[in-house]
C-alpha cells in the first residue's frame, strides 16, 4: 500500500511533468510550430537573446532530418563507403576480404549515431529553459497554437513543420513500394532496386544500395540526373554511375508502379516494364501544412508552401515560417539559418536575409556533388553569354583525388571580369570542400584575389586554387 508521502511526492512528479510537457496557457515572445532544424534553431537563438519562447513537437526533437533523413541516410553512405572500401582493397595493396553486409548492424550503427546526437539535442533544449509542449498543435488564433486542452499563444508565431516525402498520384506505398522514411526500415537488403526519381534523394540511396551489392535503376523523367545542378556535374555523375554499373533512365516517365507477393513491376513510357524486389519512390518533398488551420487564419499558402517576403514574414503580422514550408531549397542548413535569422529579427538586430543563391549544397553519393551560387545556365540567363566566363578543372591534375582514385572536377563561374557567381564540384569527399567555396561566391570575391590563397599539399581542396588560378589567367597545372 502506497504511504500517504508516497502519494504526495507522486501527484508532484505529475505536476512537474505536466508543467514540463503541457503548460498552462500564458504569453510566449515566441512560438515555434515544429522542432525540427529550423524550429529548434529558432527557439534557442530566441532564448539565447532573451526571448521567451514555446516549442511544439508532434514527434521528436530534430525533425526529419536527425531521425529519417539527413544523419541516418549518411551514416548509411558511410556504411557503404566502408564496404566499398573492404571491396577495393587490393587495389591498395591491402589484404582484406568483403563477406557482404549485416543490414541489422548497420541500422544498429545508424540508430546509435541518431540516439546520441538527440540526446545531445535534448539537453541543449532543456537547459536554454525553452518550453517543450509535446503533441500535434493548430492554429486557433494567428498566434495561438492549440495542443490537446492546452493552448499556447505568443507575440510571434513561427511555422516550422517541415516536409514530407512526395507521392505518385495512383502508386501506393506500402509492401515492396517505399519511400525513403521505409528505406530506412529495411529488415533485409533486396536483390534488384527501381529507384524513381534521379534527384538528391534518388542517388544517395541507389549509391548506397549498389554499395552493398544491389543491382540498382534509376528512372528519371528529366534529361539527366540531379537535374537542378549545373550540367557539367550531371554529365559526370552519369559517367561515373555507368562505371559503377548503375543503371538509369533519364527522360523517361513511369505510367503505373503494380507488385504481387513476389515482385514489384514499374511501367515505363514506351510499353517496358521493370521488375523489382523494391521500388522507391524519391519525387521530392512537399510542405507538411495540411490541418494546421494556417489559412483559416489569414496566412498565404501557394500549393502548401507558406508565402512569405525575404525577411520570412507571412501575410500575417507576427508570423512568420522557415525551412521547408517555405519554397526553395529543401536543406537542412538553410532551415538552420532561417530559424537564426527569424529570432534574430524578432529580437530587433536586423540580420541580413539568407539567400538560396548563397547556401552549399552536397548530394553524398559515389561520388559526392558540391555546389554554391549559380550554374552556368543561370548565369547566363543573368548575364548574357558574354558576360560569363567559366573554367573546369579535371581532378586527374590533383595529387590527393589521384591517391583517393577519384575522377571529378571543379568548376567555376565568373562574371567576365567580375567575382564568382558559382562553384560546381565532383568527386570522392567534395562535399568537405565547398566551404570555401562558400566564401568566394557569398563575398563576391575575384578569382584574382581568391587564386593568391595557399592551399595545403596534396588535397582536394588545392583543386579549388588551380582552378581560381586558371580563371584569373595564371594557370599552374592546367592550360587557360
């Protein structure tokens, strides 16, 4: 029988977790809808500038990209990129033997990364005294969010509820059709992939599945893969998943996804059919706004995503949204720095708005893309074709990508006479390199300033100087 202490310490525990978790309805300075990266980035600059703030997460902190995207699909390219390692080693003169892969370790790898960076997230959260309010909320005011009974109001709001993974109208989902959230559930690795889509989503997991020893097809409707990069990047990706016996369809549309209890069967334009143990479907990702009450309370939405002007203020004053729901890219760390920007203008402190033009962009397949700024198409559209210039320098020229055997390039766009509008690049690990590549296109730097730069012998990252000094007219290791 429980003492009548015991019952009192028990209805106080309940009281602290519900003050915790629900509490009662006050003013907020702010309240953020969603604690993915652009929610929690929100909240604790918010806190950090002595804001009070209130967090509403239907699910975990992290959003999707701690818990199905982003860090769970690249502990898994790491996983692949280890096996492609044991694979190839005699090609380095290592003894080593490749016996194929556990997909139950590799999830329990994944999942011990996630576990531990969410732990991390939580106790951040906790200790800048944000207000955790845990459940599904909507708009009941246009700034009012209710959560079961409670309701939490603020004298701002901001919309943060991420995105979901894109269907096919007429395909369902579900048995040997996933998208990539079921990818990630995978209890056993399946022997032939359809991949549709050829975009960022598309490419990592086919590269990860023919990591592991998956036969793999890619249909893409546009004419090439990744087709929101620069073209030159395109050409090469496709160059190199031949070489790696990945197989793809571009400018091809599906006309139906059918499976039985043994296959999946895709339907191509043309009457050929493919068959599959698994289909995904990767067409992109939409804006999770639906049942938020958004519109009935005046805030503009364009086929879901939220309208908002450059400083991300909605049609409503004190309402504002980031990341995902607001069109453009769909990358974690630009919802990372909508959220330190929207808590830095509520705050007063007039930060600069962020521009999509000027945020990196990594695809982490075989081998990885990296970009910043504009292609050379969009230049061109900007400038006119005589007023850029460009230049490709070819990683067979560089000492590190010739010891990781790496093909790829690196290639810069410029205003004639003018700074870099854009840097394009491929190859193993790229991706690492397109911080200073940031830099040149976000500080309008010149070639000329930026190819004075002393890069560190021998890594990839001195392709980006070669190729800053070919532009400027100095060539080392390459012709002008």
């Amino acid at each position: 029988m429980r003492s009548a202490a015991g019952s009192e310490d028990l209805a106080a525990l309940t009281t602290w977790r519900q003050s915790v978790t629900q509490p009662a309805p006050h003013d907020h300075d702010v309240v953020v809808l969603g604690g993915g990266s652009g929610g929690y980035a929100t909240a604790l600059r918010a806190r950090q500038l002595g804001l009070s703030v209130a967090l509403v997460e239907a699910d975990k902190l992290g959003g999707t990209c701690l818990h199905q995207g982003c860090i769970p699909t690249k502990a898994m390219l790491h996983a692949a990129e280890v096996a492609d390692a044991a694979r190839e080693a005699s090609a380095f003169g290592v003894r080593a033997t490749y016996d194929g892969v556990d997909l139950a370790a590799v999830a329990r790898y994944r999942e011990g990364v996630v576990d531990r960076l969410y732990r991390g997230l939580q106790g951040l959260v906790r200790g800048a005294g944000i207000d955790v309010v845990e459940g599904t909320g909507r708009l009941v005011g246009p700034r009012s969010v209710a959560v079961g009974d409670s309701v939490v109001t603020g004298r701002n709001l901001v919309v943060a509820t991420g995105s979901y993974a894109r269907t096919i109208p007429g395909v369902e989902i579900g048995g040997r059709v996933v998208t990539s959230d079921g990818a990630l559930a995978l209890a056993e690795l399946p022997q032939r992939v359809v991949v549709v889509g050829g975009s960022v989503i598309g490419v990592e997991l086919a590269s990860v599945w023919r990591s592991f020893g998956c036969e793999v097809t890619i249909v893409e409707a546009l004419p090439h893969l990744v087709p929101l990069e620069d073209e030159a990047l395109s050409v090469q990706l496709e160059r190199a998943f031949r070489k790696r016996k990945i197989a793809f369809r571009t400018g091809t549309a599906i006309t139906g996804v059918k499976q039985d209890d043994t296959s999946a069967y895709v339907s191509l334009e043309g009457g050929e059919t493919l068959e599959a143990d698994l289909v995904l479907v990767a067409v992109g990702r939409g804006p999770r706004t639906d049942g938020l009450g958004l519109a009935d309370h005046g805030i503009d939405l364009d086929r879901g995503f939220v309208v908002t002007d450059e400083h991300l203020r909605t049609s409503v004053e004190g309402v504002y949204a980031v990341g995902d729901v607001v069109r453009g890219l769909q990358l974690a760390h630009r919802g990372f720095a909508h959220g330190l920007f929207v808590a830095e203008e509520i705050a007063g402190r007039a930060p600069q708005p962020v521009v999509d033009s000027g945020i990196p962009r990594v695809t982490y397949c075989e081998p990885e893309l990296a970009s910043v700024g504009l292609t050379e198409a969009q230049a061109r559209a900007a400038h006119g074709d005589a007023g850029v210039a460009t230049y490709e320098y070819n990683l067979a020229g560089n000492g590190k990508s010739q010891i990781l055997r790496s093909a790829g390039l690196v290639k810069v766009v410029r205003e004639v006479d003018g700074p870099v509008l854009g840097v394009h690049m491929i190859g193993s690990r790229m991706g690492e390199q397109v911080g200073e590549a940031s830099l040149w296109v976000n500080w309008d730097a010149f070639p000329e300033d930026v190819a004075a730069f002393v890069h560190a012998h021998p890594t990839q990252n001195e392709a980006l100087g070669e190729a800053a000094l070919a532009l400027a007219g100095s060539p080392l290791h390459a012709h002008a």
